[in-house]
C-alpha cells in the first residue's frame, strides 16, 4: 500500500529541481489528460489556492467538439475557468521530458467543495464511502493495446487504415517479439518504474503488434492515477521510438478487442488482512466477497456505459472473443464477466472483466467499488451459481445492453448510480455518451460505401 512522502519534502524537491518548469495535468470525462506547463513559480503560488483551468475540457469530447447538450458548461456559459488545485500526494518526474516535476490535479468548484462532473472527484467520493463503512480498497489495471510502426501524422495520412503493426502475426506471450522490440520493451519497463507506474508484467498479446501489461496493485486512487498515466505514457515512449500505441476497445472485427480489465479487494482499515478471503469457506470466499460480487452482478446492466464508454467498445462485447456479453460470475474462468479468484490470504480478488482499454479508470474503478459496495451495505446473497464452462451459453444469464446508447439510458434511469454518484455527475456523464452516439449515427462509415455505393 502507497505512503506518499510529507508535503514540505515534496514542495522542496519542487524547489531544488534544476527544471524552471512543471507539468500539471487533470483527467477529463474521457479519461484523456489535458494539461500545461507552468513556470515553477507559478506552480509554487498556486499550491494554496489552485489554478484556473478553462472548463471546456468538461465541455467538449475527445476530439475537442463542444457538447450542445451539457448543463455544466458551453456556449450559455462563456466557458470560464474552472479552479484545478494540486495534489501533491502525486508528484513524479517524467523520464521521457528531462525529468521534469509532474502532478495531478482535482477540479473544485466556486465554494471549494469537489466538482461534480470531475471523474477524480467521482472516485474520490464512492472511495471515501467505502472506507467509511470501514474497508479499504485494492485495485490492479491489466491494458492490452495495439502497437503500429507509425507517427500520428502518418496514422492520420493513411486515414488510419493499412497501418504497420510493430510485429506480424499472432504470437502471444512470445519471448521472439519481446527481444524483435527489445529498445522499447526495455524502455517501457525501465521508465514506467521511474515513472511511478511500476509493472507487474509486460507482454505480447495475440494479435500482431499487441501487447498487454499488468500494472502493480494499489490503493484504488493511486491505480487509477496510474492506469490514466501508463495510457498516456505509452504514447509518449512510444514516440521517442517510432511506435504508436492505441487502446481502442476494437481495432479490427479479425482480432479480439482490447481489455482494461480490473483486480480488485476490500482490506481492513490497516491495509493488512484481504476481507475477501475466508479460510473456512469450501471456496475460501468470505461473505463479504460473495455481497461484492452480488453488487457488481445487479448493478453491470445500469452501469455499463461506464465499463464501455464508447461507441467501439460495444464492438469488443461480443461472443467467443475473450470479452462478455452475459451478466455471469465464475472462479477462475476467463469466459465470465466476472472472474473470481479466492486463492491465498494475499491474493483473493476479483477481476472485472467488462471493461475495454478506452475505459476511464477513475470512472471504471469507481463504478466496481460502488457496485461491489452496494452489494455489501445491502448483503445481497449471491444466488446465481457460479458459470462452468462456456460462460457466453450460460442459461439464463442476463444479456448486457448491446450499444452505448442502450447503455446510457440504462445508466440514466438508474436510480442507484445517482444515489452513489450524484445527479450531476450522471446526467453530465449520460448526456457526454448521447452525445457521443449522436455523432456516430451521423458519420458515413467505409462500411456503408463498401456496401451501398455501386449496388443500390
């Protein structure tokens, strides 16, 4: 478990860097980090009372289109600045920029008091319920992606088609295409570790040009803040060696999709004992574990879309492609949307499978701890039997919504995720994915040329 270092040793390692500059960065609702640069000064006055940051980046999507459908802030605003302030639990030093003092930031409104459409805030707020009820949470990201030998400007030249993969065919787990890649297998492991997003481990998936890395378990924010940082770093690394990752939920309808999958447990106060484990169960699955699981398996269908936020991930959820389709639990079965795993003391989890690797983790790790803590507070009994087998043929199994905007109306009606979440947080989310569809029902894809264009 993290222990973050006193704030006057961190503000004075500010001070002595040799670097005039730091870099200050938030999350937005797509988990995309926007953020600056600021002179050191201006970082060290900013320290008591924050920072204004334009408030857009809670008004626009990923690619930078106002929203004309969001209450927070738009055009009847003015889009004005919004207070950032420093959190300075996260410095790190960027390997890949000089070094340079990197932090994370929270959005606060006017009074001060968190900002409800900030993801961060969001975590922040079901993590403070959960240690409330006097758990500690424990939460380990898993991001498979695809790798292409190009730069974004040759990916955007080739209208992100006929791309080359770093390495060709489908060879998972392979020890050949680590040592075929070794600069930059060795520089991903060597500066996420510097970089204060250590991993377990790094490999290639099946797929040309995938690969899949473990980040190492920690506090639920702190993985969090390291899953929207290894997404964002890899980029970065791979730049500096000619590789451009992508953490697309589906590149191609020939592969399987890339997941963002979540290990999770709750820890007593001290951080020393997994409540999740019982070694007098048959299964070694406490009560507490089963009431968790319970939470997440009533609660996938309403909150889904933030599992799958975008219109691509619903293309990953399909059926014999190592992603759920099905509301299901099992021990030990990757065919499941929910994987148990009661082994050791140390080790009993829970992976959540649902989620892809365009999933925000503040989003997707607080919407598997509110679950699972519904789940708890309320004991609900864990009825359905545990899958054997095929687990997308599971009689019986609740089907998941099938596209985001079934999704978003799930979540929208969902009367647990605005208890949990708040109105704002959810009605800011729900109308970012509507708006999101409405997009894409309005773009002519390749599809529909390859299709429609000569025969009809």
């Amino acid at each position: 478990m993290n222990r973050p270092a006193p704030t006057s040793e961190i503000i004075d390692a500010v001070r002595k860097h040799p670097s005039h500059r730091v870099k200050v960065a938030a999350a937005d609702i797509d988990g995309v980090l926007r953020g600056k640069y600021v002179r050191k000064k201006k970082f060290l006055s900013a320290l008591e009372g924050g920072f204004g940051f334009c408030d857009v980046v809670f008004g626009w999507d990923c690619n930078d289109a106002c929203y004309d459908n969001a209450a927070y802030t738009g055009w009847h605003s003015g889009y004005p600045d919004a207070n950032a302030t420093i959190d300075l639990t996260t410095y790190r030093q960027v390997p890949w920029d000089d070094n340079v003092p990197f932090f994370l930031a929270d959005f606060v409104d006017g009074a001060g008091a968190p900002l409800s459409v900030c993801p961060r805030q969001a975590l922040k707020r079901i993590i403070g319920l959960v240690e409330q009820a006097g758990y500690r949470p424990s939460f380990g990201m898993e991001f498979e992606f695809f790798n292409y030998l190009e730069t974004p400007q040759s990916a955007a030249d080739k209208g992100y088609q006929g791309m080359t993969p770093s390495s060709p065919g489908m060879f998972g787990y392979s020890v050949l295409r680590s040592t075929l890649q070794q600069p930059y297998f060795q520089a991903v492991m060597d500066k996420m570790e510097a970089f204060g997003v250590p991993l377990e481990g790094f490999h290639t998936e099946t797929g040309p040009g995938v690969m899949e890395a473990a980040i190492l378990f920690s506090d639920a924010l702190e993985a969090a803040d390291r899953g929207v940082l290894f997404k964002t770093g890899m980029k970065e690394i791979g730049y500096q060696h000619g590789v451009m990752s992508t953490f697309m939920a589906k590149v191609s309808p020939d592969m399987p999709g890339n997941s963002g999958h979540m290990h999770q447990s709750l820890w007593s106060p001290d951080g020393e004992t997994n409540l999740f484990h019982d070694p007098a169960a048959p299964d070694k699955m406490s009560k507490l574990f089963r009431h968790y699981i319970a939470g997440q398996m009533k609660l996938l269908p309403e909150f889904l879309a933030f599992f799958a936020p975008t219109v691509n991930s619903y293309k990953r959820l399909v059926e014999g492609h190592w992603a759920p389709t099905r509301v299901t639990w099992a021990i030990d079965n990757r065919t499941t949307a929910l994987r148990a795993l009661p082994g050791s003391p140390k080790g009993s989890r829970l992976e959540t499978r649902v989620p892809g690797a365009d999933v925000n983790p503040y989003i997707g790790i607080a919407a598997a701890l509110a679950a699972g803590y519904w789940g708890v507070v309320n004991e609900l009994e864990l009825t359905a039997a545990p899958v054997v087998g095929n687990g997308y043929t599971a009689p019986n199994a609740e089907r998941l919504p099938s596209n985001l905007l079934q999704a978003a109306e799930r979540l929208e009606a969902s009367t647990v995720a605005r208890e949990l979440f708040g109105d704002g947080f959810v009605d800011h989310f729900v109308s970012s994915r509507k708006w999101e569809w409405r997009q894409f029902q309005a773009a002519v894809t390749d599809w529909e040329r390859k299709r429609y264009f000569e025969i009809v």
